[in-house]
C-alpha cells in the first residue's frame, strides 16, 4: 500500500513539474511574440508562420492587418504601463481575480489549458490561447457593446 500511494505521488509530482515547464515555454513563446510582432514591428510571412496556426496562404492580406491591430496594441501597452507587461495565464488571472476575468471565463476561456492574458497593470490588454506552439486565438475587441461574454476569435475556425 505504501508503495503504489508513494508511486501515485511521485507521478503527481512530475506530472505538476511537467506542466509547469509547458507553461513556461507558452509564456516565452507569448513574450517573444509582442517583443517581435508587436514592439519591432516585424511583421512578415516568416513572423506570421513562427507564432501563428494559419492556414491561408494569402499573406499580403494578412499583413496589413497584423500591421494595424499591433500598432494599436503597441500603443496601448506603451501607454498604458510603459511596455511594463506580465502574461498571466486564465488560472493565474481566476486566482488573483484580473479585472475583466469573469466575463472571459462566461466566454470559454477557462475551458482552454493553454489560454492566457497579456495584462498591463490591472488590465487585460490581449488574451491569446495557444496549441502545440502556435497562437490559434486572439483578439484585441475586448469588450462587447452588448456586454456579452468575451469568446475567443479562433483563426482558423
């Protein structure tokens, strides 16, 4: 008995370590993305392809898009906290309770592992969920005129 609870621990264990690296990997891989795309401005084919899950292959749509929505974002994030930022993930954000958090989880955010949440000060400038390195959501309408729960705006689907 002592054995199969000290086994039964020791994947717990491990199991937590593991996926404690896969979150930090996530929120380098977050970090690296807003220095990139969103500070440097480097917005290109090969950008697009290192961070995002993108099927289409019409690119110069694309990149004015980018472009524009990073522009904003890289002014509000200098404005707002003087490009002083932390990634938070959804369970990070629930616990200390960001401002804004509940209608992210109304919206499915908290059904996602991998979802977290650039925040400037007490302000969740972006949220982003990843899969298997890749951002497959953003979105950076944060608020409806309606009220109704943030959703996640998948890329792809």
């Amino acid at each position: 008995m002592k054995h199969s609870l000290l086994t039964f621990l020791l994947g717990v264990m491990i199991s937590s370590c593991l996926s404690q690296e896969v979150e930090n990997e996530n929120i380098a891989l977050i970090d690296e993305f807003v220095q990139e795309m969103v500070f440097n401005q480097k917005i290109s084919k090969s950008t697009i392809n290192s961070y995002f899950d993108i099927a289409n292959d019409n690119y110069e749509e694309m990149i004015p898009f980018f472009q524009s929505t990073f522009s904003d974002l890289q002014e509000k994030i200098g404005v707002k906290c003087s490009k002083q930022y932390q990634i938070l993930s959804y369970k990070e954000a629930k616990k200390i309770d960001i401002i804004g958090i509940s209608s992210f989880e109304k919206g499915g955010y908290n059904k996602y592992p991998n979802a977290f949440f650039i925040v400037c000060g007490d302000t969740i400038m972006l949220p982003l969920i990843l899969e298997g390195k890749k951002i497959i959501s953003f979105s950076t309408a944060l608020k409806s005129s309606s009220g109704d729960p943030s959703k996640p705006a998948f890329i792809n689907r």
